[in-house]
C-alpha cells in the first residue's frame, strides 16, 4: 500500500483576489484568480465573499462569457453591453 502526504506551504495561496469595489461601498465585489493573476486556470466574480460567476463556455450560446453561479445573478462583459 502507498501513502502520499501532502505538504502545503502556509506562504503559499490557492487563489489571488482582487477587490474592485471601493472600501466604502455597502457590499463587496471583487476578482478571484485561481492560483494567480498571471496564469489563471480559473476565474470568478465574488460578490460579498461568494462565487456568483465563473469565467467560462456558456452553454446556451457555446460563447466564451461568464457562468452564473447563483441564481439571481448576471454578470456581463463591457464590451458586450456596447453592442446592445
């Protein structure tokens, strides 16, 4: 029988996040990068601490967008709200 051990580094961090709403404001939003910004393998909008949306394949259209997560919740691109 073989055991494996996993050592995690208490310096080390499964994900980056990125607060983009101002300190003041009422709730808090903010980018989650998974591990890093740099090279993300996975990206989501966290809207007061939660996963609302996740950045992949939408499956109505099969485009590239944002997944909601949380029913209630839309997240959209700029550049798709200029083409309305």
């Amino acid at each position: 029988m073989t055991h494996w051990a996993i050592f995690e580094d208490s310096n080390m961090t499964k994900s980056e996040i990125l607060q983009i709403s101002s300190p003041d404001d009422a709730h808090t939003c903010a980018f989650e990068f998974v591990p890093h910004k740099e090279r993300p393998r996975e990206i989501y909008i966290r809207f007061d601490g939660v996963r609302i949306a996740a950045r992949g394949t939408r499956l109505a259209t099969g485009e590239p967008g944002w997944v909601p997560l949380v029913e209630g919740y839309e997240v959209t691109d700029e550049a798709a709200l200029m083409t309305k």
